[in-house]
C-alpha cells in the first residue's frame, strides 16, 4: 500500500508513492523508481544514455536525503530506471552502485 504525493520541483511534476510503514511494519522493500520520458521525434541512443546517466544521479542523490533515509525504515532498497521514447518502455534497469 502507498500514499502518493505530487511535488513542484523546477516546474516539473515528481510523484513521491510513500509506503505505510506504520499500517505494514512488516514490508521488506522500498522502491525508488526513477522514470525517464523522451519525445519519439527526439529520441536518440545518445539522448537514451544522457537520460540513464541523469537517472543514475538523482536515485543517488535521493538515498542520501534524510526524507528517504526516514521513509526507508529498515528495508531493503531497490532503485529502479524507466525510460520511455514515447508510449513504448525502452529502458528498464535494476541500479545497484558499485560500492
């Protein structure tokens, strides 16, 4: 179960989908899911990495925030990529950093 919540950020929309650890203490997983959408007309396999790369750094940037930190409670993390050229999935990696 989750609660969604949509952010302004850089005037563009964010979806934060946040579990109810309190109602389920018992979940094993958290889930970032970073999603990538390229216009058909300007899709590229250059622009596809650009954005893979991009993806990479924001999941990052977002495991080290206190806010995910909290929300994360004792799970374990999956960071997830998406990338869209259009309507159709291009893209789909499971990200896990080299530590």
């Amino acid at each position: 179960m989750v609660i969604r919540i949509m952010e302004k950020l850089l005037n563009k929309t964010s979806f934060n989908m946040e579990p109810f650890i309190s109602k389920y203490p018992d979940l094993e997983y958290s889930y970032l899911i970073e999603l990538k959408y390229i216009p058909r007309g300007k899709y590229t396999e250059k622009s596809q990495q650009e954005m893979i790369q991009d993806a990479k750094k924001q999941l990052d940037q977002y495991v080290k925030s206190d806010r995910i930190q909290k929300r994360m409670a004792g799970t374990k993390l999956i960071r997830i990529i998406l990338v869209y050229k259009g309507w159709e999935l291009v893209y789909c990696e499971e990200y896990a950093p080299q530590c």
